[in-house]
C-alpha cells in the first residue's frame, strides 16, 4: 500500500446522486479485483471507496461513488475534487478479493454503489478461463438506482456462465426483475449457500443482516467475502 496524488480525470453523473469518478494514477499499479482505496481527507481522516475498475497493471482507477447534502462523508471528498483537481489516495487495500484458485460457484451480492465492489470482480471473472457460474444480484430502491442495468442484461446475454438478478424494493408494474430486499431474493432463489462463494458489498447494515441469516442456513463465514465483515 502506497499514498498517491491523483488527477481527476472525470467526474461525470450515472443517476443524480452517483457519480462515475476516474483517477489519473501518477504511476501504473497493480490491484486484485474486489481490493479499494482510501482518500486521505487529513492525518487522521481517510474515506475509503471501492475501486470499480477490472484489475489489471493500470494508471486509471475507477470508482462509483453516491454522494448527496445530506451525506458529508462522500459529498466532501466530491467538492474537494471538483475544487482542486487533485487527491491524495492510499491504494491498494482489502482482503476480500476474487479467489480465483476456488472451483465453487460465486454469487455477488451488491446494494446501491456496493455494486463497485462486485462490478470489478465479475469484469474479472468474465475475462478470465473460469467457467464457474457466477450470479450477480444487484439491490436498489428504485429502478433508476440500477445504473448499469441495460449493461448487465447484455453482459447476461453473451455469457452463459453468468446470471444477473436486479432487485427493487419499490417497483412499477413494468418492473423485470425481484421485488423487495436483495438478500431475501437471493435466500428464494439459492437453496445451497454452503456449496458457493459469496462476495458482498454495501451498507453496513445489510452485509450484518446478511453475514447471520446467510450462516443461519449454513454458510461457512470462510465462504463470505466483505470488506466491511471486518468491522461488524
């Protein structure tokens, strides 16, 4: 792990509150798929963000981040780029990357921009020789938060080792996908936990929630990935 300044290359908009952000990295760097970086705010504040992009030797770094008045925490780091075009950041962090020596099924598990977290490891899945299925159910409140969508529906469509599950809580009639709580239509959906590799990301609350009733029916925690699992 080292601290870079990165240049913003781009901010730009995928919903009104999410926001598709690019660093210009000052030296290529090597990351595992489902790892993150910290933006260092001050000594003692640093923000970490999952990093979007597919692994490779890279000097470009993605990340999807949800910021809005309300939420200091994000909408901070945001101002403080759009301000001076710089930030400083520490990378790469995480143990709760893709085990790519593991021949069990893989289901990601995202709620809102928690999906950067499982967007770079099934960008990483789908590009490597693995032939190990791999669904990926992806939670929101309302369609529109499901901002890669159309994206996924054709990437589900070109390869037949992957499946994807979008899941609202608050759907219209025309809705295609799950309604209600993204991890209750993945406990309908999957009735073997124990035999599959589960990686997940998003509100704290939720990968809690998660981590008991996933176990409850039998998952070996060694089998549930998380970066926030090692603060609950």
């Amino acid at each position: 792990m080292k601290q870079f300044v990165c240049r913003v290359a781009t901010i730009e908009n995928l919903t009104p509150t999410v926001y598709r952000i690019v660093l210009a990295l000052p030296e290529p760097i090597e990351f595992q798929a489902g790892q993150y970086i910290q933006v260092v705010m001050g000594e003692r504040d640093k923000r970490p963000f999952s990093i979007a992009s597919c692994p490779s030797k890279t000097s470009e770094l993605e990340l999807h981040v949800g910021a809005t008045p309300d939420n200091p925490y994000a909408m901070e780091v945001l101002q403080k780029m759009r301000d001076t075009g710089a930030i400083t950041i520490e990378a790469p962090l995480g143990n709760a990357w893709l085990r790519g020596d593991s021949e069990r099924p893989l289901i990601l598990i995202a709620g809102g921009t928690g999906f950067s977290y499982t967007w770079s490891i099934l960008q990483a899945h789908l590009r490597s020789d693995s032939k190990r299925p791999v669904t990926l159910y992806w939670g929101g409140r309302k369609p529109e938060d499901l901002y890669l969508d159309k994206q996924l529906q054709e990437l589900s469509d070109r390869h037949a080792n992957m499946h994807y599950r979008p899941v609202v809580e608050h759907a219209p009639e025309t809705w295609h996908g799950a309604q209600g709580l993204v991890h209750h239509a993945v406990m309908a959906e999957q009735t073997d936990l124990n035999e599959a590799d589960i990686y997940v990301a998003g509100r704290f609350e939720m990968v809690r929630v998660i981590r008991d009733a996933f176990h409850a029916q039998g998952l070996p925690l060694t089998q549930l990935y998380g970066d926030a699992l090692a603060f609950i």
